[in-house]
C-alpha cells in the first residue's frame, strides 16, 4: 500500500506473535514530520510491541512498515542499526544511561558511536543539556543524579543526533506527577522545534495530553482517535 501523501512513518495490517501470544493483530499506524502521536492501551495490549516494530528492533511476522519511502523489511539488520543511530532516537522509562559515563558523556555517546571528535560531539551534548535545563549536572554520573534529572539527560541523548523519528516507550513512568509534566513539556518542546515526530507509548492521559492525536492499542488491533471522531 501507498503511504498517505506527507506521512514520514506508515505501519499497515501488523501481525506480531510470540508462542501462542498474539501481540499485534493487524495493527496501523502513521504519523508526520512535527507530530506528537501518543500510543495508549492497558499493559499487555500491543503498544510497546508496536513500537518497537516500527523502529525497526523486532520484525513483525507479517504487514508493511515505511519509513521516508523506504520499506523497513526490505533494508538489512545493517541498515537498520544505522537508521537507529542516526535518524531514531529513543527514551525508555528508566532512562538506561550508562553509569560507568558522566551525563555529558552519556548524551554525546550516540555521536561518539557515528564517529564525530569528542570534542565536538560534547559540545552537541552540553547545548542540548542546556535546553533540556540539566546542562550543570554534566560532569556528574547518573547515580548522582535525581531521576528527573536523569530522564531529561536520556530526552538530550535522544535528540543530540537530530532524529527525524523519536520513539519514547512509558518516558515518565517511573516519574512523579511533577517530574513527569517537566520532562513531558521539555520533550515535546525540543521535538517540536525539530520537526521531529514523537511517538509516545502510554497509558496514563495526563501524558497523552501532550499530543496532537491519540491511537489505542487493544488486543493488538490499533484504533485512530482522531479518524473515530
């Protein structure tokens, strides 16, 4: 099928099992360059699976998903890890930095991995530092760091390389309410002004509030809110 005119990212009739387990049952999905799309479900329904087949990490069984005109299953594993470094940026609930790194370290890694100096990529790392509001926390390692703190150097790492796609799975989950409005705002804002399209993996609507349209995820089947109303 023919993705939609302007759409970057387009998922079409996904099927995803493991075992007897059926994750996806004909899932959907697409998005635009600058779109929020929050991704919301009761645990166990899909959403995360949806999404990381649509990053290209889990190849779904059956259906179609392309990126940017390119179709995902045609690409190899190579190809694949070199759209994840470069053009996805990911956030996960606990943030996964890396503890044996300061936090500066942490957010230039990914540019560290594409081969620029380290000079220069930790000069990327401390201007998005900076408007992630943590840039004086760099010399500190994520142990030292709140875990607000720490979720907003991951948001940075997810941006430093400029990614035209961010996935961020449950990204204030492990947050508190207030922590997780600063780190939702910061995250959309930042994306925004990219042009980057977020997609958000939820279940709690105080988060998906910060989209600008919602897709519930049920028994692996994919519903558009936004196309319902």
């Amino acid at each position: 099928m023919t993705p939609p005119p302007g759409t970057l990212l387009t998922a079409e009739n996904l099927r995803k099992s493991y075992g007897p387990t059926v994750a996806l049952d004909g899932a959907a999905f697409s998005i635009h360059p600058g779109e929020v799309v929050a991704v919301m479900g009761p645990s166990g329904s899909g959403k995360s699976t949806l999404l990381h087949c649509l990053a290209g990490i889990v190849p779904p069984d059956s259906g179609s998903i392309t990126y940017d005109g390119r179709e995902l299953a045609g690409m190899n594993d190579a190809g694949r890890s070199a759209l994840r470094r470069s053009e996805f940026g990911f956030v996960f609930q606990f943030g996964q930095l890396v503890p044996e790194l300061t936090c500066v370290e942490n957010v230039a890694l990914p540019l560290r991995l594409n081969g620029t100096s380290r000079k220069e990529a930790e000069r990327s790392a401390l201007s998005w530092m900076e408007r992630l509001e943590v840039d004086d926390l760099k010399d500190k390692r994520p142990g030292e760091v709140s875990g607000g703190q720490g979720q907003r150097v991951a948001v940075a790492r997810a941006l430093v390389t400029g990614p035209r796609v961010l996935f961020a799975d449950e990204p204030t989950g492990a947050l508190d309410s207030l922590n997780g409005e600063r780190v939702m705002e910061l995250l959309t804002d930042a994306a925004r002004s990219t042009n980057a399209a977020v997609v958000l993996v939820t279940h709690e609507a105080r988060v998906a509030a910060y989209s600008d349209r919602e897709i519930v995820v049920r028994d692996g089947r994919s519903r558009d809110m936004e196309r319902a109303i």
